[in-house]
C-alpha cells in the first residue's frame, strides 16, 4: 500500500499508528487486530508499522496505555477538583462504570495468558495501577479529614474498594449473572458507604 502521509516525521507516523489501534481494538478486541488492519486503518504501509513496532502487542501495548491512561486522567481531574467527598465519591463511581471501561477491563482481560505477547501488554498495567491507587488513597484521606469519611486504615480502605471494583467489572464481562452498568454503580456505592462509614447514601 502507497503511504497516504509519507512526509509525516516518524514520531507523527507512530502515533497515527497507535491511534488507529484504539477503534480497532474497541471494534474487534486483542485477538481480532493485525499488522496489515492497523495499516489499513493507519494509511500506511505494513513495512511502515513493522519499522515502528515488532508486533501487534507492541502497539496494543502502547494504545491501550494512552487510551486507559487519558480516560482515568481525566476522571482523576474531576474527582480531584471536586471539594465535597461526597460528590467526589459520586463521580468516582459514575466514572469506573461505563461501556468505555468496559472496554478497557476486555482489552484487560483478553490479554490474559502465558503468551509473551499477553506479557508485553500488560507491560504497563503496574504503573496505571499504582497512580489508580493513589487517587483512590487521596480521595479517602482528604473525606478521612473532612470529616466524611471514617478510614483508620487507609490503606485497608483503598485495598477494599479495589477489590470492589475489579470485582464488579469482572463481572460486567462475565454476565453471568448478567449486572448491568447500573446495577455495578449501585453494587458499588452502597458498599463503598458501608466501608466508608458513610450513614445515609444520597
């Protein structure tokens, strides 16, 4: 195939590479992407992404990380900027359950596996974890001060709703039974007030 954008800088060209990764592996998950899709969908030529990239997880690898990384970044902005506990609760919980981190947890979740190409994806999972983490540690000792939230144990709090959330969106994919985005959020805040020590839910 020509190239559509030969003149780009190779940094340009390596990023419409993963950009065009993203849609396609929202369309047809981990298992259905190929080099010459990703060209495809790219304008360029296979040899272009194989110069870029030693294989499909390469770019997985690299695409599900700026996707991932740029969703929670932006719910990070919003829980931090809100000042009420509560509310930043609230939008905690409206955001970790969308059909977008649906599909972040299926990326996640294909990419399981004894492959190597299953390990250089989740290359990155440990860092997006931790700064996960953080958020969720500053979120229960700012509503701790506050006075909102009852957390002797932080750290125990934040290992807890982890779990609740890793727990839920598992299930999400799984539906069996079936629990609708919904369902997960409620699921979610009645427990996450329960361990917060949170009376009332709004």
């Amino acid at each position: 195939m020509a190239e559509v954008r030969r003149r780009q800088p190779p940094e340009v060209r390596r990023q419409m590479i993963v950009d065009a990764a993203v849609p396609l592996l929202h369309e047809s998950g981990l298992r259905g992407i190929t080099l010459r899709g990703i060209a495809r969908a790219a304008g360029v030529s296979v040899g272009t992404v194989t110069y870029h990239f030693r294989s499909v997880a390469d770019i997985v690898d690299v695409a599900v990380a700026q996707d991932v990384t740029a969703y929670y970044e932006r719910l990070e902005e919003r829980v931090r900027a809100e000042s009420d506990p509560l509310g930043a609760l609230d939008l905690l919980i409206e955001g970790v359950f969308t059909e977008e981190t649906r599909r972040h947890w299926q990326l996640w979740f294909d990419s399981i596996g004894p492959a190597e190409e299953a390990r250089e994806v989740r290359s990155g999972q440990r860092s997006r974890y931790a700064r996960w983490n953080e958020m969720l540690r500053a979120m229960v000792t700012d509503g701790a001060a506050a006075g909102a939230f009852v957390a002797p144990d932080p750290d125990r709090t934040v290992t807890l709703l982890v779990a609740l959330v890793d727990g839920l969106s598992l299930q999400r994919l799984r539906g069996e039974p079936a629990l609708t985005t919904q369902q997960a959020r409620e699921h979610f805040r009645a427990a996450a007030f329960e361990l917060l020590g949170v009376p009332h839910p709004r």
